[in-house]
C-alpha cells in the first residue's frame, strides 16, 4: 500500500509527477537505489489506466491490458516477473466490417480474409531496425503508411473510417510513424501480437499495482507549473501544497501542461461494462478475444474481458464497448450506454443485461497529429534544456507507447536520475527566475529563439 505523506515533513531527493505505471516504475527503481522519492498524484489512487474496475464484484481492467514484446526483451519479462506473477496469453481478434457480428475478418487482416483480388498485398511487412521505446512522429501520414503496407481497398474497408472515429483526426493528418509497428497483412488468422511475448499479471493488474505501489510515498495534489532557477527545476509548483523542492525530477504528464496550457490534442475513452446472462460469448471462436468495428458505430472495439482478464467460467459473462471521446466531442456515457445496449439487443441474441456501468477516462491517448509536430517540438526542447528534469510515459513524453516499453524506459530513466544525483549537491537552490504555469506559447518560442 502506498503512504501518504506531507510535504512539510518529507523532503525527497526525486518528485515523480503522476502515479501510473510509468511513474511508479521510476519511483520504485530509484527506492531500491536509496533515494528519497515522493509522487505527487491528483487522483485518489496510483495506477492511472491500470486501475481496476469494479463489476459485480470483479476486477475488470479498463480495456484489455496485455504486456507484449519481443522475445529478445527478456530484461522486461524478468522485471515483471519480480512485481507479480505472470501468465502467458495468446489473444486473437476479429473485425467486423459490415457490423454484423456473424461476419467476422481476421484480424490482423488476413489474404483470405481480404478477398483473391488483393492477394498480391505483401505479407507481413515488417518494420526496420529501430531503437526500443518511444515513437517520434514522422512526416508521413497515417494514410500513406497505411496503404503502403495494406493497399487501397483493405484500407477503404478496414482503416480509414476506423481511424477517424478513433482518433478524432483525418487519417491525412495523423502521423504513421507508429504504423509498421502495428498493421500487417497475415496469411490466415494470426494471433493478434504475432510471435511476440505476450503475458499478464496472474490475478490482474490490481494484484500487479498493489505490489507496485507498496511503499510508495504520495503527495495528493495538482501540479499547476514548475519553478525554473537558471538551467534546473527548483521546484514544483501545485495547488495545495505550493512548491515542493528537489534534486530531481520527472514528469509523466503532458509537456504542454507543465507550461500552463493545454494545447496538444488528447484521446479520451468511455468504457461502458455489461453484465450479461449468458454462458457463450459474442465471438463464436474460443480464442478471439475482442472485436474491432471500423464503420457501423460510434463504438471502435468490443471485448469480452472473461477471457482477456482470464476470468473463472464461474463469473457473469462481462462485455467491455469501448468510445473514443475528445475534448471538443459531444459524446456522454449516456448515450454510450444507450448504443451497446441497443446492439446487444439486435446482434447478441440472449443477452439479458444484468447490469450495466460506465467509467469516462479523460486522457487515454496522445493524438500525433501532423498539424501539431512543431509546437510539440518547441515545447520538448525547451523542457529538456533543464538538466535534472526527465520525461517518461506515453503523455510525459507524448509518444505512442506500450506497457513494455513503460518498464524498459523505467529502468533507463532511474539509472540516469541516479548517476545525476551523484554529481549534483546535496540541495539545490530553490529560489527561481520565474514560475511556468502562466506561460504562454510566445514565451516559449522567445526563449529558444
């Protein structure tokens, strides 16, 4: 369990901003290294997207959660393994292009699936050497990449009104860097992550954060800005608790928040879980695991999180929709809940709702949008000008990035920390030139100029 502590009596050598699992993975590092830690976390507990939910007593997680990587990776399997128990998985999918649950298509898209006229589609095109981690984004857009990976028609069919209701973002104006990473054309029906390692926490992701977390030491509190003192971070500036001071720092949060704004553009989800009575599963095949729903609706996939959380046979039979929702978007749970009902009536013959409950996840996803590339830019290099301050996450460093890469960047990111707070003293001076928190884009572009 994690402690919750003042910051008047606790004076860290490292505050970690955000608790999820990038941040607890740093804080827990730098703890076994003997540093002082401290996170300072908005929310009522640690764990952000890996938080468990509750339904009918069950731990669900929001949305499926797998990790996966490749076999060669083995320093991630080692350092899960040394958080909790794992078991091997082997998730399939499908798609549903017409919107009928009785017409599945593998998923990754497969040649049969596709049809003989587009066989000639090449198979299982992989992505370049590349360094692990986070993706930078890429001149090129989603749909160049797309199509030359997938061509025209499997493109039309399966991506292109997927990717718009999913990111909120013309696929013209997405950036693909993350695409050969994540689309490939199969010979027949593959399992979803290939021949990669794929494993989750035997008893779930609450069992794995509980482990994760214990010890932690927490601030409960907003932060609304840093305080700069020359080429450091003096301190963090929050909303109760005013600044706290320390040798080091590191950010899980969006870089254009630690600037007082909220410019770049974010991916929310609704989650809406329905109990129903039923002993089958949507999905006709024993081992697929979730569906994707390119076009027919506002939702993008349907899991059956009995068997992605690997539930007993004993437990309701527990479906998961999931919305995509952005800042500007006029979706509500309510009427979230309103359409899974009504599909469940028409496609999934038998099943009488026992009951049904939403959970809204402001920030899911970074959108890379193109439109978007140079203010992430200016934003970045002024923040890494500062040499005790680290950025980690999918929002710290506002990269696509999966839980593997989480604990491999961890790990980098606490040894970094640690050699830094060898060379620094014992304090660093906490007065400052000025505050960031009201800053505004013209100041940032004045300062790298």
């Amino acid at each position: 369990m994690s402690v919750q502590v003042s910051p008047r009596t606790f004076v860290p050598d490292v505050v970690v901003l955000g608790g999820g699992l990038s941040g607890c993975l740093v804080a827990q590092n730098l703890r076994a290294r003997g540093r002082k830690v401290v996170i300072v976390e908005q929310n009522d507990s640690l764990g952000g997207l890996l938080r468990p939910v509750k339904i009918l007593g069950f731990d669900c997680d929001q949305g499926p959660h797998f990790f996966f990587h490749d076999w060669e990776r083995s320093a991630i399997r080692d350092r899960v393994e040394s958080i909790v128990e794992i078991r091997d998985c082997e998730p399939y999918a499908w798609t549903f292009p017409t919107g009928c649950l009785g017409e599945p298509h593998s998923y990754p898209v497969s040649a049969e699936a596709a049809g003989e006229q587009v066989v000639s589609v090449p198979l299982a095109r992989r992505a370049p050497n590349r360094e692990p981690g986070f993706l930078r984004p890429a001149k090129k857009a989603f749909s160049e990449q797309t199509k030359s990976i997938v061509g025209e028609e499997l493109y039309a069919r399966y991506f292109e009104g997927f990717t718009r209701k999913f990111w909120g973002v013309s696929p013209e104006r997405l950036s693909g860097d993350w695409i050969s990473k994540k689309i490939r054309v199969e010979n027949g029906h593959a399992p979803f992550f290939g021949g990669k390692a794929v494993y989750r926490p035997r008893g779930g992701f609450g069992r794995l954060l509980r482990n994760l977390t214990a010890g932690l030491k927490v601030i409960r509190d907003r932060v609304v800005g840093l305080a700069i003192g020359g080429s450091v971070v003096s301190a963090v500036v929050c909303r109760e608790a005013g600044q706290l001071t320390a040798r080091a720092f590191v950010s899980t949060l969006r870089p254009d928040v630690l600037l007082g704004e909220a410019s770049l553009r974010i991916r929310g989800l609704v989650l809406v879980y329905v109990a129903v009575r039923s002993a089958t599963s949507p999905f006709s095949s024993a081992r697929v695991h979730w569906g994707y729903f390119p076009n027919h609706y506002a939702f993008t996939r349907l899991t059956d999180m009995n068997k992605s959380c690997q539930l007993s046979s004993a437990i309701p039979r527990i479906l998961c929709f999931e919305f995509p929702v952005w800042s500007d978007g006029a979706a509500t749970t309510e009427s979230c809940e309103k359409e899974a009902a009504e599909f469940l009536r028409n496609y999934y013959v038998g099943s009488d709702i026992v009951v049904m409950s939403s959970e809204r996840v402001p920030e899911a996803y970074p959108v890379l949008s193109m439109d978007d590339e140079a203010k992430l830019r200016d934003i970045e290099i002024y923040l890494d000008s500062f040499q005790n301050l680290f950025r980690v996450g999918r929002f710290g460093e506002f990269r696509l990035a999966w839980m593997a890469d989480a604990v491999e960047r961890a790990a980098a990111v606490g040894e970094e920390v640690d050699v830094l707070l060898s060379s620094l003293p014992r304090t660093v001076s906490s007065s400052a030139e000025h505050v960031l928190g009201s800053i505004s884009r013209q100041r940032v572009s004045e300062d790298l100029r």
